[in-house]
C-alpha cells in the first residue's frame, strides 16, 4: 500500500505564506522583501519570521544591502528549497487527486 | 479538499504574478530592432563600374559579420556588429538589474548571457582555430574549409550535440543548465558556422542575437518573447542563406550592386520583427 500524500508535506514548508514565499522566489533569481510584503500582503515582522525560519532550514539565502541610502534585503531559494518546494507541490497535488479521483 | 485545490490555485496566482512582473524583454528587443534597423548606414559600397580596381580581397577581422563583396569599410561593418552584440548583452544585463531594483524582483539572466558569449565564439574562434588545425596538421590541406569532406561531418557532429545538450539541459535547473544551454549554442554556432560556410551573406550576428532571445524567452517563460524569437530566428536563418534582395526585385525593388540597399533589404524584415514585438510587449505591460 502506497503512503499517504500527507506523509510528504514538510512541517517547515507546510504553511500557506512559506509556501507563497518559496514559490516566488523560484520563479525569480532574487526577489526583494518589499516585493514579498506587497504580494503576500504580510506585515514586516511576520514576514521576517517566514524567512527566519525558511533560511534556518537552508531553504533561502538571505542577502542584505543598499540602493543608493535604502536598505534592501534580497532572498534567493536555495538547490533544497527548490526541492522542498518541488516535493510540496507533488504532495498537495496527490491529495487533490486521491479525494477528487 | 476545496482549502488545498484553493491553495494551489493561490500560488499559482503568485508564481504568474512574479512572473509577469520580472519580465522585461522590451528593452532588448527596442535596443536591438534600432541597432539592427541602423547596421546598414556601416554598408557603404565600391561603385562595380567606376572603382572595382579599388576592391581589397579582405573582410576585415570579423568575416562572419561581412558579406564577401564590394564592401567600402569592412572593418567598420565587423566592428559594428562584435560591439552590438556584446554592448547589447550588458546593456540588457545592466537593463534587468536596473528593473529588478525598482521592482523587487529580478529574472535570471546568467544563462541568456552564456549563450549568448558560447554562440559568439562558436563563430568568431571555432573557423579559425580548426582551419589554423589542419593546416598545421595535414601538409596537403589547402586552407579551405569549405571542403565537404571536412566541413560536413562537423556539420552533423557538431548539429549532434547541440541538440543532445539542449535536451540535458532541459531536464537541469541552476549551473548545470546553464552549462548544457552554452554547450548546445556553441555546438549550434558550430554547425552553422559549417553550414554557413557555403554561404557568404555575412549576417551571422543576427544569428546569435537570435540565440541570446530564444535563451531570454526560455529564462523568462514568456509566450510573446519565444514567438518573436521564433519569427526573428527563421528571419535570421533565410537572410544567412539565401539572398532575400532576390524577393525584393521581385516586388520591384532592384538593389543593383548597392551594398547599403543590399544590407537594407535584409535587415528591414529582422528589424521589424523585434520592434513589432517590442511594442506588442509594451502594450501588454500596460495593460
């Protein structure tokens, strides 16, 4: 007997604002908080949790710097974040398919 | 069920989203519609009747940027060419940062760039080197390598692993992909450089810009961009291998021996298609 597709959601990946913040920055080489805020329409500190915990777990790099006098923090997914995301997906699709089929 | 097939739906919505809004590809195809509308003012031509003792049996230090005839300057049109392709390439790099400062979120453009440069030197150093090769290792090579029984098997090897490295790369993110993607233009610009060889229209440069769109459009998983440069590559392709002012004389254009209407013959369909696809971008932006 197969397992069941929630044996494959991950505890860290597993929440819809990870996964809306994981799933931008696959799309994109680096994509910059204020555009994560906006778009996932998150307070600041909320969203600094995310990504605390997503780039503790090795999910994202986290790159902070300047444009011209602004502070501007990047984050780019990692090889395991695109992983993890990659599997996530698979995972929600499959308990779609079992309950829909 | 219905909270995870709606939660599906919503990061489907935020992968278009980022999608839509780090696409930029109007600029490149703007920048080089204009370069490539304006390439034909380097064409100045030797008059056949009055000036054909004046003819220098050279093409300058780029000849696959030159066509082999009649050319006043061909220097000038080599240089043109070699500095459009690598000052549109950082313009376009500079472009996508620029764009990803003020919006937030930038396309990766590394892999575009790598074929864009492997493309490059698959025409400008390949030819040389492998002619340079067989001169030094075969006493009776008579310098051509437009020789069938040299040229043709490149042809097919080089087609070979083009299109073996473009279906790894296919099936690879990150680094890798970007290696199998250099590989297969090198290996492309290669092959054609083979095919080419036959040919001597010298408009190789609107190959590699072809190549560096098909990259961007793969890059940027854009519908609009991947038809220009479709549209743009078999433009490319005709104007290397056939003599389009032929169409044009038909439609009662005649460029008689004149380079500069020669040159703006075929460059005026290739022009068209990025700017055309430039503004059909912009206007989507806007919308």
């Amino acid at each position: 007997m197969s397992d069941h597709p929630t044996n494959g959601l991950s505890d860290v990946v597993h929440q819809r604002h990870r996964l809306g913040i994981l799933t931008i920055a696959a799309e994109s080489k680096r994509v910059e908080f204020s555009y994560l805020k906006e778009a996932l329409e998150l307070t600041g500190g909320n969203l600094s949790r995310h990504l605390t915990v997503l780039v503790d777990a090795g999910l994202l790099d986290m790159e902070k710097g300047y444009d011209g006098k602004r502070p501007k923090t990047w984050v780019s997914i990692t090889h395991v974040g695109r992983q993890a995301l990659a599997e996530e997906i698979a995972a929600l699709r499959a308990l779609v398919a079992r309950h829909s089929g | 069920m219905s909270d995870t097939t709606a939660l599906l739906a919503d990061l489907r919505k935020l992968r278009t989203r980022a999608r839509m809004d780090r696409q930029a590809h109007a600029f490149p195809l703007f920048l080089f519609g204009a370069l490539i509308l304006l390439a034909p003012v380097c064409y100045a031509s030797y008059d056949p009747w009055t000036e054909l003792e004046l003819v220098p049996n050279d093409r300058g230090p780029f000849p696959q940027f030159t066509p082999g005839i009649l050319l006043k300057y061909p220097e000038l049109v080599g240089w043109y060419w070699a500095l459009t392709i690598v000052g549109g390439l950082w313009l376009t790099g500079w472009w996508y940062r620029h764009r990803a400062r003020r919006h937030g979120v930038e396309t990766d453009t590394r892999m575009p760039t790598a074929a864009t440069v492997a493309a490059l030197l698959g025409f400008l150093v390949w030819g040389p080197l492998f002619s340079t090769l067989l001169e030094a290792g075969f006493d009776d090579f008579d310098g051509s390598y437009s020789t069938p029984a040299v040229n043709l098997p490149i042809l097919f090897a080089a087609a070979a692993l083009a299109v073996a490295a473009g279906l790894w790369s296919g099936r690879r993110t990150g680094w890798s992909r970007t290696a199998g993607v250099a590989v297969a233009a090198f290996f492309a610009a290669v092959a054609f450089g083979a095919l080419g060889v036959y040919f001597s229209h010298g408009y190789a440069a609107l190959v590699i810009i072809a190549a560096a769109l098909l990259a961007l459009a793969w890059v940027e998983r854009s519908a609009l961009l991947t038809v220009t440069g479709v549209l743009f590559t078999g433009v490319a392709l005709l104007v290397n291998l056939y003599n389009v002012e032929n169409v044009f004389y038909r439609l009662g254009w005649d460029s008689g021996s004149d380079q500069q209407v020669v040159a703006v013959q075929s460059l005026l369909p290739a022009g068209i298609v990025l700017v055309v696809g430039g503004v059909v971008a912009v206007v989507r932006q806007r919308r």
